[in-house]
C-alpha cells in the first residue's frame, strides 16, 4: 500500500518497487495528495477493487514470510522508502503462521532501513 503523505500530486511513472531479487516498474499513474494505492498481483486486481484503489503488477515479488527487505525507488533510482520486515512483529505463533498483515503506524515518519 502506498500513501502520499505530501500536498502534492506524485506521478509514479518509472518508480519501482523491489525485494532484491525481483524488480516491478510502477505503471505511469499519478498518486493524488492524501490518497492511498493498493499494489496487489495483477490476478488478484478484480478481488482487492472494492477496498480500495489498486493497481494490479505483473511479476510480482515473491515475498518471505519469515524476513525481507523491500524497497521503493523513486526517477532518479533512489530509495524513497524501504523496510526490512521480520515475522516476529506479529507477537504470537498463531499470527506467525500467516494470515496477517504489517502496517506503519506513522504514515509521517519514514522507514529507518532508508
């Protein structure tokens, strides 16, 4: 999920997002100030549209449960933002199993794995 903190419009055209191993270009669509955007698969475009304005990506990364690190580039092929993510956030067995999601609790503070 993407979220434009700023009070401007940002065109995602050549952003990228990548764990590493696999590197998706952003299509050229432009995140409006304020809004959010869902990147999801691009076969499960149809099931995430009614939560939330999404946009389906091909080649989508194979993310491990247990630890990764994903990045997002902005033109220029710097990192806007990045998180290294690790299973045991969840706090208990039963959410590391799968099932549950992670979610930045400051929208206005940047990761620190920049």
């Amino acid at each position: 999920e993407l979220y434009n903190a700023s009070s401007f419009d940002v065109s995602l055209r050549h952003w990228q997002w990548t764990d590493g191993q696999t590197t998706v270009p952003l299509p050229d669509t432009v995140l409006a100030a304020g809004h959010y955007l869902l990147l999801v698969p691009a076969a499960s475009t149809t099931a995430w549209q009614p939560y939330s304005p999404c946009i389906g990506l091909t080649n989508w990364p194979s993310l491990n449960n247990e630890t990764d690190m994903v990045w997002l580039t902005g033109p220029d092929g710097r990192n806007s933002d990045s998180l290294r993510y690790q299973s045991q956030w969840l706090g208990t067995p039963a959410r590391m199993a799968g099932g549950y999601t992670l979610e930045r609790v400051d929208l206005n503070s940047p990761c620190q794995d920049n």
